[in-house]
C-alpha cells in the first residue's frame, strides 16, 4: 500500500517542468557553450524544474571517438551520433530549448532539433544567438525561415535581432546574455595606463586588423603601450604579420584563453579594445563592463543595445582605426572619464545576471507548458495547506 508521503514524491517529480537545453558542449570554445552552462547553473538551482543537457557535438562512446579526430569525418559521425541521440533525449522533455548560430552550424543542430521536437509534439525554444543573422535568413531561405517558424518561440540576446527577425516576418523576444559577476574582480583603474586588450577570435568578422592599426597610432602616443590578443583563429599569421609591417612592439599574441583564466586577463589590462563589423551581444563586452575595464568598440549589429556612447563605453564607427585610437586616447587622456564610463558600465551588468533574466525564462517555459506551472501551483498550495494543518 503507498502511504500519503510516497504518493506525494511521485506527484512532485511528475509535476517537474522538464527543460532539456541543446547547445554546444565545452568541447566547442565560444560564447554559445559559456552560456548554455551559465543557464543550466541557474536552471539547475529551481526545484519546480527537471534540466538535461544534448550537445550538438556529442562525445561518440569507447574507440569511436578517435573518429572525432578526423578532419570532415567528425563532422559527419558527429552529426549522425546527435542525430540518433535527439529523438531518445526529447521525448522525455516537456520544453527543448534550443541554441543557435548561423549557416551550417544551424543546419547540422538546431535545426534538427527543431524538426524533432516538432514530430514528438514537444514545445520548443529557438535560442538564436548570431549577429549574421539577417544575411542567413536572407540568402538561406530554404532552411532558415521555414524551419525556423515551425519552433513556438524565438529568443535573442538583444532587441537588435529581435528587429531583424521582424523585418523577416518572424516574431521574436530578447533576453539578455548571463555575466557571473562573482567571477570577475572589479577594480578602479587610476591612473588609467596604457594597457590594452583585445579576445576576438582572429577571424574576418571581428577585423582584429583594426585594432593593430589603432594601436599603432596609441603607440606613437604611448611608446611603452601594450597590447595583448587573447584569442586564437585562421588569421592569426597575417595578423602576426601585420603587426610587424606596423613595426609594432609589445603587442603579444596569447592564443586561446580557457574561461577560467580570462578573470585574470581582464584584471590585468586597462582598457579593452574590440572592432568587430558585425556583432550581436558579445560576453567579452558584459565581461569586461564586471571587471570595471572601459572599453572602447565599434557600433556594430547589436552593441549599442547593450552599452551607451559616453556613458559605458566609447564607441566608433565600424572598421574607422583612426576613431577607434582617438577613443582610446581620449580615456588615456581623462582619467575622470574612464573612471566615470567604467563605474557606470559595472552598475550597467547587473541587468545581465542570473538573478535579473532568472524569471524571463521560468515565465516562458510555464507558458510553454501551462499544465506543469498549474501542477506546480497546486503542489504549493497543497504543501502550504498541510504545513497550515500541522
């Protein structure tokens, strides 16, 4: 015979909103895995919720996995094993949230995942988090918006792509990226020295080359001025090489940076530098506005949603060099500036936490699923009724 308690415990677990968060795993450096497991930390801490995890680069099982160290053949095994992984893992999920880049690599994940969900007859969350997104849906339409009407809702980081997607007839909502301000040191930096920082990877669309031919104008300024590149790409030999045409010195090329040790980095510098052409919300902005680092950036896609000119940041006109040194000049030049644009941008992150964007998705995935949120409100009403007869 199950006693009243037994009977309890297995209402509660069947009452769980169950989430199962697609993304790429650590496996994959980039902002998309930093965030799926800064979400799936939070998410993990609510008792109403029940949170698994299927990356887009699943792991293959024992010797198989030697094949993932094969250039192409990883990509096709690694597709097959997800694809074979993703009906087995939603069916037991009341919610799939899905998260999403540009191009293949939506095609090879999200995508799937939204058609699986679709044929399981599973509410599901396109997480879209690329600033390419408007030359995707343009020149991908077979796939992109087709496909991309069939999930219930799409989130974006920024009411920049929420604006994009509209102009493609497809409805969208932003919440914001997740900065853990407890991992990064804030600190006053007066006198402001000529330290600089860039983590963009070194590939086309972050034109890094910008950065190298401001700061060959700073240096003239600023002889002993510094700079440090934390980020790795298929550019870095000719960026290496521009840097030396420039005849620049103490420029210093890192490579990548695992997420643990870049606190350390940002604490180190005094000013961050990034010139991307095209962008959505980068975490090394809302990074370096919790270490209190001015940063100094180009206007691009959706940067001035999420910081101010003259207020958290400097900002310049996309791929203009000689604007981007002037900026950063000008905070060498006005410590009260600098001090004032890092105080303001540290105040500005908090709206990027946990703790702020934690009922924007409990919210959505209840009206995705609005029987579990009604079992969970008789679940608490019936404990606070028995705590009431006790």
């Amino acid at each position: 015979m199950q006693t009243a308690d037994s009977k309890h415990v297995r209402r509660s677990l069947s009452s769980k909103l169950r989430v199962l968060i697609v993304a790429p795993s650590l496996d994959i450096w980039g902002g998309q895995s930093r965030q799926a497991v800064r979400l799936m930390s939070g998410l993990q801490q609510e008792g109403s919720l029940e949170v698994g995890f299927l990356p887009h680069n699943p792991r293959l099982p024992g010797v198989l996995r030697n094949l993932q160290r094969i250039t192409y053949v990883r990509t096709i095994v690694t597709t097959l094993y997800f694809f074979i992984l993703l009906p087995l893992r939603v069916r037991k999920y009341d919610v799939i949230h899905i998260f999403s880049a540009s191009y293949y690599s939506y095609l090879l994940a999200p995508a799937l995942a939204i058609i699986v969900s679709r044929v399981f007859d599973r509410k599901c969350i396109l997480n879209y988090r690329s600033g390419e997104a408007e030359d995707h849906l343009a020149k991908w339409r077979l796939t992109a918006k087709p496909i991309m009407r069939l999930a219930d809702v799409i989130v974006t980081p920024s009411g920049y792509l929420v604006e994009v997607f509209a102009r493609f007839g497809l409805p969208a909502r932003a919440i914001y990226n997740i900065v853990e301000l407890d991992r990064f040191r804030y600190r006053e930096r007066s006198p402001l020295r000529p330290v600089f920082l860039v983590s963009r990877l070194l590939e086309p669309l972050y034109n890094v080359a910008c950065v190298l031919r401001a700061f060959a104008i700073i240096q003239k300024r600023y002889p002993e001025a510094s700079l440090t590149v934390a980020a790795d790409g298929w550019l870095r030999p000719q960026l290496e090489t521009l840097a030396n045409d420039l005849n620049l010195h103490q420029v210093e090329f890192i490579g990548f940076v695992p997420f643990e040790r870049m606190a350390e980095i940002y604490d180190a510098a005094d000013i961050y530098l990034t010139a991307t052409d095209l962008d959505n919300m980068p975490s090394s902005l809302t990074e370096s506005m919790a270490s209190g680092l001015p940063i100094v950036t180009s206007n691009a896609g959706g940067i001035p949603y999420i910081v101010t000119d003259q207020e958290t940041c400097l900002m310049f006109p996309c791929n203009d060099h000689e604007a981007m040194a002037a900026c950063a000049l000008r905070l060498l030049d006005d410590n009260q500036l600098a001090s004032r644009i890092a105080r303001q941008a540290r105040d500005s992150s908090r709206k990027f936490t946990w703790e702020a964007v934690r009922n924007d998705w409990l919210k959505l995935y209840r009206e995705l699923a609005p029987e579990k949120a009604a079992l969970e409100s008789e679940g608490k009403v019936n404990s606070a009724a028995s705590v009431a007869g006790c």
